[in-house]
C-alpha cells in the first residue's frame, strides 16, 4: 500500500466518522425535544389547574366574611 492511498483511505475513515456522529447527535436532538414538548405540555396542564384553583381561593377570600364562615363551616362538616 502506498503513502498516497493511506492518506486517501485515513482521510475516507475520517469522513465516514464525522457523519455517523453527525447523524447520532441529530437523532439525540430529536429525542430531547420530544420529551421537551412532552414536558412543556404538561407544565402547561398543571399551570391551568394551579390557576384555577387560585381563582378558587381568591373567590372565597374576597367573599363577604359571613359567606366565608359559611364555607368553612361547611367544609368541616364534609371532613
């Protein structure tokens, strides 16, 4: 084998690498950003119901205190 077909054949084997690497680290991206999205979706869930109960909170909060003496009277009969 000659000098010159080493280098060629180095220089291939040097290519061929970097593809398959580049080609692993675009199929790790995808993964990551499924889960991402997944994650992201479900933050959005879990931001909603938060707010929804806040909404709930400040609702008998801002009631007039004899509806509120009310609810809590009610709430410790249902316990």
């Amino acid at each position: 084998m000659t000098l010159w077909t080493m280098i060629a054949l180095i220089a291939i084997v040097g290519i061929i690498a970097g593809v398959f690497e580049s080609h692993s680290k675009n199929k790790s991206r995808a993964a990551n950003n499924t889960q991402l999205d997944a994650l992201n979706q479900r933050l959005d869930t879990m931001e909603s119901e938060l707010r929804s109960r806040i909404e709930t909170l400040e609702a008998i909060v801002t009631d007039r205190s004899s509806n509120l003496k009310r609810e809590f009277d009610y709430l410790d009969k249902a316990s």
